[in-house]
C-alpha cells in the first residue's frame, strides 16, 4: 500500500481495519520510545502488547532513540523492566550506540573523543572501542590553568545534566582545531517531565558551543538519515518502502521518517499534537511537509484491534 491510499497523504487518522492494512505491508516497523512506548519509567498501556504481537507475526521491529543517557546493555533491562520481555539488544538503536559507530566505522577516529556528555554516553564508546578523554580535574581549575588533551580529534556533545563551565570551554578550545570533529549525539530542544516542568535537551547544549566555536555540529540522531544507516548495515533486504516509524515527535520522528522515504505514524501520547501537525501540513514553507505524518494514532494501543482481527481470522 503506497502512502496516502487512503485518499491523501498527511495527517490521516487510521483506526483497526486501516492499521492492519497498513501494517501487512510493513516488513520494518520503528518505534521512538520516550512518549510512543513509555513515559519514562511507566509503559504505555499496551505498547508491550503491540511490540510482542508484531514480533510473533515475524515484523522485523527495531527503536531508534535520541536518548544518549544509557549504553544499549541498560535499554534491555529497562525494556524487561518495563514488560517488553522479548526486546534484544540488537534491535536497539540509540543516538549514543549511532555515535560510536559513526566514530569507529564512518570517520575510523585516530584519536581520542571529548564527550560533552553523560557517563552512559562515554560508556557506549568505550564498548565501541572509541577512546575518551578522562576528565580529572582539580574542583577548583579553571580554563586557564587546566589541563588540556594533545590527540582530541572529536568533540562529542550529549545529555549533560553535570555540564559545567569548564567543559563547555574546554570544548570550545578543542574546536579551534579545524581537523577536530564536531557531533551532536542529537538535536532535541528539550524533553517534557511531569508537573509541566522540562529537560533541556543535547540541542540546547549543543547551541551553545555552536555560538563559542563558530562551528555546526553534525547530528548524528534523528531526523539525520544515519540512524537508518546503522539499521541498514545491521538487517539485510531493509527497503523505505517496507518501514514505518512510529514516533511522538514532528521535528525528529516524523522528519527522520520521510528523510528515509518511510510511512509515517504519529502517536498522540507525547510531545506533538495533531494541530502542530496541522499547522505545517497548511502552513509555508512546502518543505515542512516532511514534518507531517502520513497517518495519525491516539495511541499505539490502537494497534490492538488490528490483531484482534488478524486473530479472529486465524481461528476462522
Ligand atoms: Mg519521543
């Protein structure tokens, strides 16, 4: 089924019968987490049910997350945590795990990596084999009189709930070597907390050292296009045609999906809104057009009629 079957592409609402068509022409289906799978610690009602269901029908299911905070080893046990029991860590793509491949097999650095990052970060690309530059300062240096690495060839900039001036500076100072790689894990302006409080995001940290440098950082999360790379040369036989991403967010998910040609499904239970989907689909430039999905949810527990059928018509 091509996008917009069922009459136009771009924010469609689909419910049982129309999901189950759509998903029968899927061989790939990618899921965000924060927002699509779980808030947090508490999963979405059903979405453990979706993911199994798809999975024992022989869906090749994969996630792809700008969550840089934990390596990929921790992502399983909080996948089991949360009753996703059947989610092995090869079907887990976060924008940290990206980096160290992006590190080690893309650019093949010689050198090491400072992290502008969390310790979950660091500790994905030393499972990578990706040196980093071990921060052992005295509380009270200052740029001035600390220490700086001779063979830094990437800045790397992440999460960072212990960003402190110092570091910030400090990577600034790496960056006026030219031959020095600036990368964002991703671009993710903030994240939302409960009470109507927010987290900001790597991109937030990200602008600041872009104005300090004078530099851009290449984004290695989505919506970059690298993050399917990484699947691509993990799964053989992926085609865009066959996948489709499930995600919460307009700037990243759905931009990531139609930057790789996939079908796209927003759910409504995180951050983006039908009417901020709305909005581009009316509004100019024609190129926010990739911001809006093909089709819309409330919830990925909507999925589960679709099944319900499928079921019904296997013990026919
Ligand atoms: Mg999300």
């Amino acid at each position: 089924m091509a996008a917009g079957a069922f009459g136009f592409k771009g924010c469609q609402k689909i419910r049982g019968p129309q999901i189950r068509t759509l998903l029968e022409a899927k061989d790939f289906i990618l899921f965000d987490c924060d927002g699509v799978i779980w808030h947090g610690e508490t999963a979405i009602t059903g979405a453990a049910k979706v993911v199994s269901s798809l999975i024992r029908r022989g869906k090749n299911v994969v996630f792809v997350t700008n969550n840089c905070t934990r390596p990929r080893e921790s992502y399983v046990h909080k996948f089991y945590r949360l009753g996703f029991t059947d989610v092995l860590l090869e079907q887990i793509f976060s924008s940290s795990y990206c980096s160290a491949l992006y590190l080690r097999d893309v650019v093949k650095i010689r050198g090491q990596v400072f992290v502008m990052g969390c310790d979950g970060l660091r500790r994905e690309l030393q499972g990578a084999g990706v040196p980093c530059v071990e921060e052992a300062d005295e509380p009270d240096a200052t740029i001035y009189d600390c220490a700086l690495a001779e063979d830094v060839k990437a800045v790397l900039v992440g999460h960072d709930d212990k960003l402190t001036f110092l570091k910030l500076a400090k990577a600034s100072c790496y960056l006026r070597d030219p031959e020095c790689l600036f990368l964002a894990t991703d671009n993710d302006p903030w994240h939302p907390l409960s009470g109507g409080r927010i987290l900001p995001g790597s991109g937030s940290l990200t602008a600041a050292l872009e104005v300090s440098s004078g530099r851009k950082a290449t984004v290695i999360g989505k919506p970059s296009r690298f993050m399917f790379e990484c699947i691509s040369s993990q799964f053989s036989g992926v085609e865009p045609a066959r996948c489709l991403m499930i995600g919460d967010r307009l700037e990243t998910d759905m931009l990531f999906g139609s930057n790789c040609g996939f079908d796209t499904v927003l759910t409504l239970t995180g951050v983006s809104q039908l009417e901020d989907a709305q909005r581009y689909l009316d509004g100019e430039p024609a190129a926010d057009r990739g911001l809006v999905p093909d089709y819309v949810v409330d919830s990925v527990a909507d999925f589960l009629p679709a099944f319900e059928e499928l079921d019904d018509e296997q013990s026919d």
